[in-house]
C-alpha cells in the first residue's frame, strides 16, 4: 500500500453523502472503502462527473497518490482524466 511520497497506487474508494461540511464542494465525496490500510476519513480528490453520474455507496477503483494541502491536510488524489472502474 502506498505511503505519503510514494507513487500512485490503486484503491477502492467509495461515495458517501458528508452533508454540510465547511471548505467542501457539494454534499456527495468520495473515501476509501476500510480494509486497505488506509485511512477512510480522508476525502479523495477525483473526478466530478463520477461522483455525480452513479448512485451514493457506488464503489470505483482508482489510482492515486497521498498529497496535502497548504494548509498541511492530507488528502488522496485521483486525477479526474485518469480512467476508473466501477
């Protein structure tokens, strides 16, 4: 399983309604689904469109890479133009 300033890794990653949540775009996010070693309160970065197009609870696998914000808060990044699987 990948680690902070590792390369990119595949991961089953979930959608999940967090409601009003400040600094976060629309209700529907995605995480990592548990038993991967990863922890599933980080939020993935991905696409748009494959939040919206599928159902709450659909489950993708991705590629992606731990990164941070300025503000120092990790994250999981799946670049949007990066294929997935449902």
């Amino acid at each position: 399983m990948g680690l902070p300033g590792e390369p990119y890794f595949e991961l089953l990653v979930e959608s999940f309604c967090s409601g009003p949540v400040s600094g976060r775009h629309g209700p529907i996010h995605v995480r990592p689904v548990a038993g991967q070693g990863v922890n599933t309160r980080l939020y993935v970065e991905c696409s748009r469109e494959m939040r919206e197009r599928f159902p709450v609870g659909s489950m993708f696998l991705v590629t992606a890479k731990f990164s941070n914000k300025k503000n120092g808060i990790e994250f999981l990044k799946a670049p949007y133009h990066w294929a997935t699987r449902r």
